[in-house]
C-alpha cells in the first residue's frame, strides 16, 4: 500500500481520515454505526467502551457539522443530528474523499509494481548466490544474506515467501487481563501496512487501543523468530493518550501474509495475530 495522500488535515490510506484534536486520526463511521452507538448508550453500556473527546470531535467533521473538543458537547451534537435523521457527508467532503483515494489508488498500483520488480530482482540474485563456484564471492554473499535475514531456527522448516506488505490485514487478539479494558471478549480487528521507502507505516485498530506505528526498516525476508520493535502513539478505549510509546512492543512476520506481535502498553500484553486480505 502507498504512503497515505494527505490534505489539510484529511487523508486517504485503504480508509478515509480526518485528524482532530492532538493529531489524532479517526475513519468516519457509518450512520448504522452510530446508530448502535446511541442504543448502546441508552443500555448503560460500560464507560471503558466508549470513545475519547477526539472520536467524536473527529465525526463531527467527518459529516460536516460544528466540532468540538468538548466530548460532551461533541457527543450530543452528534446523536442529536443522527436522532433528526438529517446527518450527511457534505459534497466538498465527498468530493475531497474520492480526489484523495483516486491519488492514493495510483499511487498503491506503482508501489505493488516497484515491490514486485523488488521481489523478482531479488530472486534473480539469490539464484545467482547459490551458483556461484568462487570462494571469495560465496562468502560475500553469505554475508549479505545473513544481514538480509539473520540465521535463526527458521531454517528447520521452509517458510513462505513474504509476499506483499502492504494492504489491510484481519487481526485477532487477546491479553491485557488486569480490568482496566474490557478484554473478556476479544473482537475483529484490522491494520493497514503502507510501505515508505524502506521505512513500513502501520495504522491499527485492536480493539483496545488504536494509533499508528513505524518500522525504520521494513522486513525483506520471512522468519518465525525475528523481532521487529517499533514505537507508537495512539489511545486506549478509557481514552488514555499513549505518545512516542518505546515499551518492548514488535511485529514479526512469518511470510504469505502472515503477521504477529505484542503491543505493549500500562502494564499489559496485547497478543495478536493475523493474515493480510487479497486486494
């Protein structure tokens, strides 16, 4: 996936985003979704399932109604507008949505046509390596090959290849257990991997916590046991802020779209997993 196409505060990246307040970004919801939102309130739902001041800010833009960094003002705002059945996305933000994701959609076809060129670059040259008869140049190539992917108990079992990083990927999780999230019933969640340079954007929501990391270097080979540590930002469901995060978080990636990891936030483990869906 390309790099998000941003503009004045919107962005495109698999989704639509505006950024509220503190540099949060939040995709719009649908009206069903606030509409499930609002009986959930009216049930007595648990505070810990509900969302900070800048969701609601951020949905207050998304359809073009007065924001507010008050999340109650914020929150009654919006339920009311969806209450009068008059809530829309305005044309300008239409427009803009389907400008940003027409860049976004260009750019995403050059970057899977620059990475595939990338995969069969490299697959020519690894056939090279393994022909090859001259001491000196073996052991160069040896090198680079234990720089690329570091030996490791991968070698046991033949791995897939790593295929393509960037896309929407569904994630499954579990952890925290300490009573501060509503972790008893672990949900569907999903992150989007953009590739920058050699650089791996990730934005992610389990269902916990939600934000955005980055990976300096983005993985070029498979491997079981390889740790990628990342640091990140976002919020919890409690609406705590989580800034430049460096907590012994990390992503490993197995091959055939395969993507694991813990994130690390309070004194919690988040556990996931999951596998990148076609498209």
């Amino acid at each position: 996936m390309a790099a998000p196409v941003t503009r004045d505060g919107w962005s495109y990246a698999g989704d639509f985003y505006v950024e509220a307040s503190v540099q949060n970004r939040h995709r719009r919801a649908t009206i069903s979704e606030l509409k499930a939102k609002i009986d959930s309130s009216s049930e007595g739902a648990k505070e810990s399932k509900d969302h900070p001041a800048h969701w609601y800010e951020a949905q207050l833009l998304h359809y073009g109604l007065p924001p507010s960094k008050t999340k109650g003002t914020a929150k009654m705002r919006l339920f009311e507008a969806v209450n009068k059945a008059n809530l829309a996305v305005p044309s300008h933000t239409t427009k803009l949505e389907t400008e940003l994701k027409k860049e976004w959609t260009k750019k995403e076809r050059e970057a899977k046509l620059a990475l595939k060129k990338q995969a069969e670059s490299m697959s020519t040259s690894s056939a090279t390596k393994t022909t090859t008869k001259d001491g000196a140049k073996r052991k160069a190539n040896d090198d680079q090959v234990q720089q690329a992917a570091p030996a490791s108990d991968d070698d046991d079992e033949p791995l897939p290849p790593l295929g393509l990083l960037n896309g929407k990927y569904h994630i499954r999780w579990s952890g925290g257990g300490d009573g501060r999230l509503d972790d008893s019933n672990p949900l569907d969640s999903s992150i989007i991997l953009t590739l920058d340079g050699s650089a791996l954007w990730v934005a992610f929501e389990i269902s916990p916590v939600s934000g955005i990391l980055r990976l300096d270097h983005r993985p070029y080979q498979p491997s079981r046991s390889r740790c990628f540590d990342f640091d990140w930002r976002g919020e919890d469901t409690r609406g705590g802020g989580h800034d430049r995060t460096d907590d012994g978080s990390f992503l490993k990636f197995s091959g055939g779209g395969d993507i694991s990891g813990e994130l690390r936030f309070y004194d919690m483990v988040i556990e996931f997993d999951g596998y990148r869906l076609d498209g």
